[in-house]
C-alpha cells in the first residue's frame, strides 16, 4: 500500500528526524508506528545517522504490530526487523540476525543490559509506549537509564503519557534527556513542582501541583514533545459514551454496605474479608460486577445484575459484534457460562484478532490489558462494554482505542455498567477527573495547528 502521509504525520516524521530524543504524544490510532518506521528509514538509508534500532513494547505489540505495519506499507518493506522475544535462545538467535530493527518486550528490557553492559550495541531506541516507563523505581527504568549514555537517539511514543497526574513525567523526560528539563532526580522535580497532598503525619501517599506548576512543566518540555489530537486532524465518527445503571436488591445491596462498613462478610463456606484499604477497593469492585473470592479462594456469587444488564445491550446490539471489558477470573468464569449460548471467544491469539477483524465474533471478552497497546480491531466492530471498571486512565484509554482509532467507520458505543451506590460510580469520577489533568497537559505541548496547515 502506498503511503500517503497527513500534514501532521509529515510533521512528527520529521520531528523524528531532526531531534535525537522526542516524545510523540499522538493519540491511539494516528499512525505512531508508521510514522517511526518512516523516520527509522531515513535515519539509517538517507542520512546514515542510524545503524542499529532497537524497539521496546508490550509483548502483544512486539509480536505483531510492528512487523505488520512494515509489510502494509510499500515504503517500508525493505526494512529487516527482527523479534528478539521467547526464551533466551531464541532471544539470542533474534538478536544474531542481520536486521535493521530488533524489536524486544519491554519484560526483557533487563536481561539486554545485563547481556550486553557498556557494550550495548544499539544507537537508537523506541519505547513503544513511553508511559510504562513511567516508575523512577521500576527495574526496566534503571536498567535502560544505566545505559541511556550509550545511545544518541530516543524516541518515546505515548499517547497517554500522565495517565494518573504530572508526577509522572519525570522518569519519562528523563530517559528523553537525561535530566535536562526537568531535573537529575525525581526529588528535585517533586520539590519544585510539587506539595503533599494526601499524608498520614511523616507518610506521604500523594502530590498535588504547586500554582504554576503545570504551565512551568509545560513549558519546560515543549521543544522536545509533540502532542496531537486526533479530533484536531481526523474525521472520526462520534464516540457515544453511555452509562448504564444497574440496581442492586435491597438484599445485596445490604451486602455490599456491611463489607464497606465492617470489611467482612461471613459465610458458612468461607468469609469474604478485607485487611487493607487497597484489599477494601478490591473486594467492592468485585461485589459491584456480582462475585468475589473468599478467605478460600473460593468464588461467592453476590448478584447477576450486571450480567443481565449486560444481556439486554447485546440483544439491543441485534446481532453486531460486542467488545467486553473484563478484569477478575471470575468475571471472565461468570460471563463464559453466562453467554455460553452466544459462544464468546477470549481474546488471545492472532487467529482470534483476525476472526474479530472478519466479524466472525459476537461476543469477544478482553481482559484490558491484553489489548492496551497496538492492536487495530476497529474492522470488527463498534461497540464497547466495560463489564469491570479500572482506576487507571492509561488502560482505559488504550483500550477504547482498540475500536476508536482511525479507520473506524461507525460510531463508537462504550457503554459502562455502573452498579448504583458502589464504589463504581467512584472510579467513573477519577477517571473523568484524570483526563481533564492530562488533557491539559496535551493541550499545553499540542503542535500549532494553524501554522503546520498554514
């Protein structure tokens, strides 16, 4: 296929080219990936500024997206990549092919420093989701930070890149330049930009923006990060989002308050217990969807209004193909033998992407996270339900983008299945607070839109 980029794939692609490091803060389905194909391109066949690339991913997306990106485009097909992914010998042996890109799991991240130390052999890496690199804490951050010295060029894609607030930038800025905007060590960052919010006398649990702040981060990383929305540059069908209210019994709703109040029900085959805050927001999302584990491990069975919700917006989708969101075992336990008659599919392999693709599906259960990155499944269908709800806005967002991303013909349905006076409706609050905190941020760093299409 031949490639004929838009003005705003033009301007990342030549970002790319001439900035060593840039964050490219573009949302899900603009053509990140083909974008940083193109500049890799040039980098190594026209300029020779490249020799070796190295791409770090999700596993999914390192097993698939990459590759195949490379073969749809006519441009790119004289590119070798090669998947250093599996066990170690096979790692080993992707990583002895003659290839122009080796593209690795971000799991992995470690063990390649460690193998190759100051010896490290590529000179220049893509992350492929830059936000997972987002804990100053995390092993993959320390590892890849070690040898950040050892490579010229660094390119962050993201196109949520503060899923849960500004105070993670700064371990992402950092890999991009090595502390030059926003400071050496997360500290510094903390204490100039930062107060505590959330505290427990000497323990601090949260940060909250000093005034000002966020207009100075902005500022700070500008040059270097280009953020593009896709409403600003693509004619995308409307996304309807929907909340669907389910109502408890007054039985199960008495249920659910007394493990809020008293953090544990009991029953003759085994209490539900909470010991922890965390352990309490666990056990309430789990009632909320109808089900939760005992102090056995064992599944009790709360309620099923969520799944006879979930039974009349399949039947009112008349037979169009239905994403469901879900997160604990026994949700996907509960809604496999719910819908049995339907025949879900799990989303797990490549055959299941390419039967949903060919509308082949009815009903396909996904756990977000295996479909948070890369993957293009907008030919199969338009209609989203979030059976389970997630605090986290990254996985949120990157899984609605499964279906709303360019290419996309129809509108996008997301429907979200809120059980009434549980902690449900709480995560529908954080997650809308979230996205006003990084719209900002994207809005701040947005390339000028007028003057490109000038």
């Amino acid at each position: 296929m031949e490639f004929k980029p838009h003005v705003y794939q033009d301007h990342a692609i030549k970002q790319i080219i001439d900035l060593p490091a840039t964050g490219l803060f573009l949302d899900m389905g603009m053509g990140k990936t083909v974008c940083s194909l193109t500049a890799i391109s040039e980098l190594q066949y026209d300029y020779f500024h490249v020799n070796k690339a190295l791409v770090i991913a999700p596993l999914r997306v390192a097993e698939d997206t990459w590759v195949t990106e490379k073969e749809k485009w006519d441009h790119l097909k004289h590119l070798r990549i090669s998947k250093v992914l599996g066990t170690e010998k096979e790692r080993m042996d992707g990583l002895n092919s003659e290839a122009d890109i080796y593209v690795i799991n971000r799991e992995n991240v470690v063990w390649l420093v460690e193998l190759y130390g100051k010896h490290f052999p590529f000179d220049m890496v893509i992350i492929d989701e830059l936000s997972s690199f987002k804990s100053h804490q995390a092993k993959r951050f320390k590892a890849l930070r070690k040898v950040r010295p050892l490579f010229d060029r660094l390119l962050g894609l993201t196109g949520t890149p503060a899923p849960n607030g500004l105070i993670d930038l700064w371990a992402q800025i950092y890999l991009l330049d090595r502390g030059e905007r926003l400071g050496k060590t997360v500290t510094g960052y903390r204490d100039r930009y930062f107060q505590p919010d959330k505290r427990n006398q000497n323990i601090i649990y949260s940060y909250k923006s000093k005034d000002g702040a966020e207009e100075a981060i902005h500022k700070k990383i500008s040059d270097i990060c280009i953020s593009m929305s896709a409403k600003d540059w693509l004619d995308l069908p409307e996304r309807i989002n929907n909340t669907v209210n389910v109502k408890l019994s007054d039985a199960e709703m008495q249920k659910y308050k007394q493990l809020e109040k008293d953090m544990l029900i009991p029953y003759d085959v085994g209490d539900v217990v909470a010991n922890t805050a965390a352990g309490l927001s666990n056990k309430l999302l789990q009632m909320a969807n109808g089900a939760v584990y005992n102090e056995n491990g064992e599944i009790q069975e709360i309620h099923k209004a969520k799944l006879l919700v979930l039974d009349d917006l399949i039947e009112a989708a008349n037979g169009k193909p239905v994403m469901v969101f879900y997160f604990y075992k026994h949700d996907l336990s509960r809604l496999r033998e719910h819908l049995k008659k339907l025949k879900p599919r799990v989303l797990e392999t490549s055959k299941d992407i390419t039967d949903w693709n060919n509308k082949k599906i009815q009903v396909m259960l996904v756990h977000p996270q295996s479909a948070g990155h890369g993957l293009n499944l907008q030919s199969g269908g338009n209609i989203i339900t979030w059976f389970s709800l997630t605090w986290s806005l990254e996985i949120y967002q990157q899984a609605n983008a499964r279906l709303d991303r360019q290419g996309q013909t129809e509108s996008v349905i997301v429907h979200h299945l809120v059980t009434e006076g549980t902690i449900d409706e709480d995560v529908m609050r954080a997650l809308s607070g979230k996205a006003e905190g990084q719209n900002a941020l994207l809005e701040a760093v947005k390339a000028r839109i007028e003057k490109l299409r000038g």
